[in-house]
C-alpha cells in the first residue's frame, strides 16, 4: 500500500464517521482499521524521514 492510498483511506474512513448515516455497529470495525492506517503511515514517515537523513549525512560527507 501506499502512503496516499492509505491517507485516501483514512480521510473516507473520517467523513463516514463524521456522517449523520454512521452505524454505531460499523463504528468499532472503522475506528480499528483507521488505527491500523494510521500506524502504517507513522512508519512510513518514520522510514522515510531516516532515508532523507541517511541521505543528507552521505551528502554532508562528501563535500
């Protein structure tokens, strides 16, 4: 999955819930997937925040 597709995600699953048609019975199962959205993107940017900063050291060290 991407990051996008799963901001995508997460932005449908939030305006469902904000939706005055919200299912109380649906509620449990969008909040427990919007978690694991939301876990899987802090670890993207986690990942690529060190990527950028691996990145910027090699750059640093070259000049």
């Amino acid at each position: 999955m991407k990051y996008s597709e799963a901001v995508a995600e997460l932005e449908a699953i939030t305006a469902k819930m904000q939706s005055p048609e919200c299912d109380i019975d649906s509620l449990a199962g969008m909040t427990s997937r919007a978690l694991e959205l939301l876990k899987f993107c802090k670890e993207k940017l986690f990942k690529t925040d060190e990527e950028v900063k691996k990145c910027l050291e090699t750059l640093q060290d070259s000049l």
